[in-house]
C-alpha cells in the first residue's frame, strides 16, 4: 500500500498543472518550473517509502536518481554524481574506522573501561553512553562519532545477555547514540560542517562574523541541556527491561584483563585515527590546513588501514552499503530541491505565512521549517535553503539575525524523524534494534521537545545570556 501511496504521490504531483508563484516581502515573484514540481514529487516519494520502508532504504536511494533521469527532472550524469559527493564519501570513510575499532579490539577495551566507571545500572549505562558520545561531537565530526561509538554499543548491549534480540534497552542505546550526536553536534563547529556553512551564509548576507567561541557561548547550554532531556526522554520511552546487569562490572574487568596488553595493530590504528581526528580539528585553526578537504584527510586514513594491512579486501566487502547508498540518494534528493528552485519556492511559501507575526512566532517557524528540512535532506542542504531566505525576511519583522541563525542551527543538528535526516542515524540502524517506523514515531515526541527547548531558549536563555532578538524599528 506505502508503495503505491509513494508511486501515486509522485504521479499526482509532476504531471499536475502550474503551482502558484513564491512571492517575497519585496514582491519579488519565484516560479515553480516543471523541473521544480517534479524535485518536490520525488522528494514526496521518497520519504514515504523510507518512512515505510516498504524496499531497502538504499534501493529507494537509487530510485532518486533514477526518477530525475527517467522524467528529465535533472541530468542523470547530475542526478548518479552526488552518489559520490564528498559528503557521501565522508560517511564511507567514517564507517571504515568504526569498522577498525571493531576488528582490531579497541572497541572492547573501550567498552569494559567505560562499564567499570558507569557501573551496573542500566540507567548510568544510558547516561554514559550519550555523555561519551556528545563529548566526542565537540572535537570531531558526529558522523565520525557515531562510527566510533556504535561498535562501542554493540559490545555494551552484548552483555545484556539478550543476544541479537529486539528490547527497549537496545531501542535507547542506539536511538538514543544518533540523537545525542546531533545534540553535541551543535556545541562547536567541528561538529558538523553546517555550523561552518550557515555563518558562512550569515557573514555574506548580514555582514557580520561569528566566531568560533561565540558560537560555543551560546550552543553549550542548549547542547547539553538536550543531552540530559534525552536521557530522561529514553529512560521514560524505552526503559530498560532490567534497572541492573548483576555482576556486569566484575564481568567487564575479568573481560578487560583478559585482552592483555595493547597489540601492535591496535597502537598503530589508534595512531592513525588520532592523526586524521587532530588534522580535521586543526582545519578551523591552522590557516594552511583550511584549504585541505576534510573528506581528503579522513579518507586517507582508510587508504593507510589498508597499506598496514589493519583492514583487506574481505572488510571492503562488509561495508554497509544499504547505509551509503541511503546517503548517496538523500544527498542527490536535496540537491535537485535546491538546483531546481523547488527549495527556495518552499522556503519563501512557508516564512512568508509568518511575515506579519510577533517575532517570537517567526523565530520558531523558522526552527519548525529547517526542523523538517532537514530530517529528509542533508543538514548542510536543509541550512542553504532556508537560512538565506529567512535572513532576507527578518529586517521586515525587526527581528535580529543572530537568534534565526542559532534557531536554525538547533534544529538543523537533531533530525529525529527521518535515518537520512543525519549519518548517525543511520548508523545506529544497522544495529537492526528498531526499524525506520519506528524511529519516525519515537522522533516525534522529541522533536516536540527539541521545540520547546528553542522557544524557552530564544524566549529566555538567549536574552538572558546577551544575544540580541530584536532590532529597532
């Protein structure tokens, strides 16, 4: 039925007649081509199909690319290019080195380290869990947080003692992982390239820069104050089946002692991995490294697993590729919006329901639109559709552009609906815990949370902390 639902929704929407023009507060008029009409019908079916699931989320991936070449909606050399986007190939990279955790046992010795401080308390096993993970977004990116954690998962939820089998604590622990990677996300601009992208847009539009610790200033806060809402929210939806794991501290230093000594492949893939993180970190500091890809510098550390004989050609072959191809057509998707129009013709449709609204309603239509956006296409993307257009906008309503900026990226970093929304969602969906159903209907509670965490912080914290919301008049 959600297969049909998709194809008809594609259908309805191409080959219906000319859609009204997008007109801006200064009466400038965008129009949807057919081009435009047929981005937004491939958009609609893709999400209902990863929503339902109803193929591999890869294969609806590679429909996306199909669909614009088949119906001349963008050229196919376009629409197949994006397969290998930098973006795409980040992710590729990000999930060999959870890969090499794994295979060289770092994973483990991690995982029993971390069990001895946290204790035996499913609860405590949550908190420490998302505190690693949102402390590991502050230095380097959240994609390639999660690779390094989700291994780290599968050892801890191993000694559940529920082997492969679906439970709430499995539920939370991986769920829980993708929404605190996007929390910590925010905090710093090494956690994800929007923060980078958006104060790129705003420094071109508004003529001001922002830096990289007064973005910290005023992203702490709202970071880790999700971090702890989230581990209250899954300790309500996804209580563990059991408050304790008796004798799971004794297991884990009996399993600890057990591993012996740090081995050479060990040392040498901590060295590497060290090296690619401290050189992606470096980028936002070192002038001379700023012009250095930063999807160069992660994928060289794949190409050195391989010359140090860490990884062969058998790992090459269990790369999920279900995951990439899932971001190959998320990352296509998004891009046909943008080329089209059809992205900008949403935004100026949407921001301007709101141009004669109190500052306060527009802040959080912004948040709500970017909050959607960026749950079906890449955050990056989800950010250089809206931000913009609302930047444009806001003088008209004297609202100020720091609070549509940092709005903005709030909601920009936790996609909880959709898996293409962010990599750590899907990588915590190849732990076959949940499905994508079930991730959109848990993700809507918390993404009703994460609103109510903007509207108390444009409201209160922000002002409170010096940040300007308004301009006279």
């Amino acid at each position: 039925m959600f297969l049909a639902i998709g194809i008809i929704l594609f259908v309805v929407v191409n080959f219906s007649p000319p859609w009204a023009d997008a007109v801006d507060p200064t009466g400038k008029h965008f129009t949807l081509t057919q081009e435009g009409k047929g981005a937004l019908a491939v958009f609609l079916l893709a999400g209902t199909w990863w929503v339902f699931e109803v193929l591999p989320i890869g294969v609806t991936g590679i429909m996306i690319g199909i669909l614009q070449a088949a119906f001349l909606i963008r050229s196919a050399e376009k629409a197949f290019q994006n397969f290998m986007d930098p973006s795409v190939m980040f992710i590729f990279a990000s999930i060999v080195i959870g890969m090499v955790f794994t295979k060289t046992g770092l994973t483990k010795r991690l995982s029993y380290k971390m069990l001895l401080i946290v204790g035996e308390r499913t609860s405590m096993i949550y908190l420490g869990c998302f505190v690693v993970t949102a402390l590991l977004t502050h230095v380097m990116a959240h994609t390639a947080v999660a690779a390094t954690i989700y291994p780290l998962l599968l050892s801890v939820y191993g000694l559940y003692g529920e082997g492969n089998r679906q439970t709430r604590f499995g539920k939370g622990l991986f769920i829980g992982m993708a929404y605190v990677a996007g929390a910590g996300s925010i905090i710093t601009l090494l956690g994800a390239a929007r923060g980078a992208v958006a104060i790129g847009f705003f420094n071109n539009i508004v003529g001001r820069s922002i830096g990289f610790f007064e973005l910290s200033y005023y992203m702490f806060p709202v970071g880790w104050l999700m971090v702890f809402l989230l581990w209250g929210f899954f300790l309500v939806f996804f209580k563990p089946e059991k408050q304790t794991i008796p004798g799971l501290r004794e297991k884990a230093r009996q399993l600890s002692a057990e591993l012996g000594p740090l081995t050479h492949k060990e040392i040498l893939a901590a060295l590497i991995i060290s090296g690619s993180i401290l050189m992606l970190s470096l980028r936002s500091f070192v002038p001379v490294l700023s012009s250095v890809d930063k999807t160069a510098i992660i994928l060289t550390s794949t190409v050195l697993f391989f010359i140090t004989n860490i990884l062969d050609i058998d790992d090459l072959e269990e790369i999920p590729w279900n995951i990439i191809l899932l971001f190959g057509g998320a990352m296509s998707v998004g891009l046909c919006l943008w080329e089209t129009g059809a992205a900008q013709w949403l935004a100026i449709n949407w921001l301007t329901f709101f141009k004669n609204a109190n500052w306060f309603v527009f802040v959080l239509g912004i948040a709500f639109f970017v909050m959607i956006m960026t749950n079906f296409i890449m955050n990056v993307a989800a950010i250089a559709i809206s931000l913009p257009v609302a930047l444009v906008i806001a003088p008209y309503l004297n609202v100020a552009p720091e609070i549509i900026l940092f709005a903005s990226l709030v909601t920009a970093g936790m996609p909880f609906l959709m898996l293409v929304g962010a990599a750590p969602n899907a990588i915590a969906y190849d732990s076959k815990q949940f499905t994508s159903g079930e991730f959109f209907l848990y993700g809507i509670p918390a993404s009703i949370l994460l609103l109510v965490v903007i509207a108390l912080s444009a409201w209160i914290l922000w002002p409170l902390m010096g940040m300007p919301v308004t301009i006279s008049g």
